[in-house]
C-alpha cells in the first residue's frame, strides 16, 4: 500500500490508484530527464599530424583506408607497405621479396584490392640489383584488409630496351589501372583481368634526365590527369583517344609535381615537393584550363602525395631517406 505524506492509509483501491499514477509520473519524468540530460555524441576530432617513429622508412604513397580507420603507407627504402592508427602506430604488411621500393598506392574498395607500384631507384640497398635498378615497372595488388600480396604484373616488359620507375596509379570505373612511368614517357594500362599493355606512349610525356610523369587520376568524366614533374605540365588524357591528349593551361608553376588528388570533378589538389606546397587548383572548363585557388605551405620535408579523409586531406612528409620518423598531416587552405 502506498502512502501520502503525513497522512491516513486510504482505502485499499483507492490507495493502489493513486500509488499507479505516482510511479508512472515519476516514470514519465524520470524518462524525460534522462533525455534530456544525455549529452549529445562528441564530435570526431580529426588529429592535425601524426609522426611516425619509424626509422629510414621513407614512405612514398599513401592512402586512407576508412573501412579500417587507418592510413596505408609505402615504403621506398623497405619495400613493403604498412599502416598507421591515428595514435603512431605502425604495423607492417607481410614482406615480398620482389617489394623492391614500393612507390604511390591505390586503395580501390569497390574491389577490395589495394595497387602499389614496384620501382628500383637503388634506394633499398637490401635489394637492389643490377637487373632492376633503374630498370623495374610493375604493378603489385593486394589483399588491403590481411596486406597478403595477391598479384605481381611486370610492366617494364613491356619496353625492356627502357628505364623505368612505375610512379603513381589510377582506377577508371571499369577497375582498369593506369600506372605513370617517370623514367619513360609511358602510361601503362593494366586491366580487370591482369593484362598489361602501354596506354600511351609519346615523346612528350619524357622528362629528359629527370623524373617526367608522376601522379594521376581519373575523372568521372572519363579522362586521365597527369602531371609531369620536371617542368610541372598538368595533361589532360581521354581513355578513348590516349594520343589527343592535351595539355591544361595554368599560370600557376607546378614544377616539382608529385602526388594528385582530385576533391570533386573541378577541384585538384597538386603536391610540389620541390615548391614545399600543396596548391589547390579548380576549373570551369573541364579542365582545358584550370588557376589556383589557395595553397598549403609544407615547410622544407619535400612532400610526396596526398589522400583523402572524410572531406579532409592528408598530406605525406616522408623527410630524409634516413630520418628517424616519418609524418602525416592534415591540409589546410
């Protein structure tokens, strides 16, 4: 039976009445309370850099790996990839032998496979040798949930009289790869079934002695966009017609081009390494020309390429080939 305060029991019904209507208005208000008392979920907060202690690692590509919230990075001087958690933490894949220096990375989630291309500048002494340095191209495809290397295409078969450095890789919506070669003046295609063949081949993609095409994408729109590094010329390449290619007209010098990363059909961003900037270029031409719009000084780490994360970019300081550590950091314009 309940009672009210400083009061006589009340009939049996009654009391049970009255005791019903206390509990579920204290129910009632107990439940509006707690509703209104829950705080509201905390924002993610995104870290502004991560430094990697991670000896000589010096990791070229990168990419963010969302369903794993993590960032897969390369490695030029090791070979094989690895990841790393927001805290520093690195975790290596399992290695290959054939991982000579590892170069820029594709993460294609639509496929559950993650590209890296194979190269042999002679920067992992480990495993350099005089067939393949200066003279390996190929692409390696991996499991990116287990790292486990699922497939090993050579392209530097493909011109075996050439030097070679298989640099960066894009994806079309056929899950056909499109790989640079800043050795040669190469663009490889590699199709859904493993077959490689020589995309485009021209004369004037070359870099002379230095380092010529470097990083790519694809557009929705059904086109490639290359950059060549030694002069920093921005191209323009139709999948249907690779030989029309064109050359995109920008007043802003991009010398020093590496890494790309196109934010929407009329926004890239483009790594200098040599220039310690990430600028921010957009077009209303679909991209017969294009003018930079802001920029992102890197200070002197001579950055390498670039990813996204959520509506974020990250960019990747890879510092000296024999630097303690390694840095990845958040972009702003």
């Amino acid at each position: 039976m309940c009672y009210a305060p400083n009061a006589q029991p009340l009939p049996s019904r009654l009391g049970r009445f009255v005791c019903l209507a206390l509990l579920a208005t204290a129910s009632l208000l107990s439940s509006c309370s707690d509703d209104n008392d829950d705080p509201a979920a905390p924002p993610v907060t995104l870290p502004e850099k991560i430094t990697v202690p991670q000896a000589a690692l010096h990791p070229e590509g990168i990419q963010y790996d969302e369903a794993n919230k993590r960032f897969i990075v390369s490695s030029r001087t090791r070979g094989r990839l690895g990841t790393v958690q927001d805290d520093s933490t690195y975790t290596a894949f399992p290695d290959d032998p054939r991982l000579v220096s590892t170069v820029g990375l594709n993460l294609d989630a639509t496929r559950n496979r993650l590209l890296a291309a194979v190269s042999d500048n002679g920067a992992n002494a480990s495993r350099t040798t005089p067939a393949t340095l200066r003279k390996l191209a190929a692409l390696a495809i991996f499991n990116p949930t287990t790292g486990s290397l699922t497939s090993y295409i050579d392209l530097g078969g493909l011109r075996p009289g050439l030097n070679h450095f298989a640099n960066d890789i894009a994806v079309d919506a056929q899950g056909n790869c499109y790989i640079t070669d800043s050795l040669s003046p190469i663009i490889y295609k590699v199709d859904a079934q493993g077959t490689a063949t020589v995309f485009l081949e021209d004369p004037r993609l070359s870099g002379g002695t230095g380092f010529g095409l470097n990083g790519i994408v694809f557009h929705p729109d059904g086109y490639l966009l290359v950059a060549k590094s030694n002069d920093g010329t921005l191209f323009k390449v139709p999948l249907s017609n690779p030989t029309g290619f064109t050359t995109v007209t920008i007043a802003q010098s991009l010398v020093g081009a590496d890494g790309l990363l196109l934010l929407d059909p009329q926004t890239l961003l483009v790594v200098s390494g040599s220039q310690s900037t990430v600028f921010r270029l957009a077009t209303t031409t679909a991209w017969v020309s294009a003018s930079a719009t802001g920029s992102f000084a890197t200070g002197a780490v001579s950055p390498t390429t670039i990813t996204r994360r959520a509506s974020d970019a990250y960019v990747l300081y890879p510092y000296q080939s024999t630097a303690p550590r390694f840095a990845i950091v958040r972009a702003k314009f």
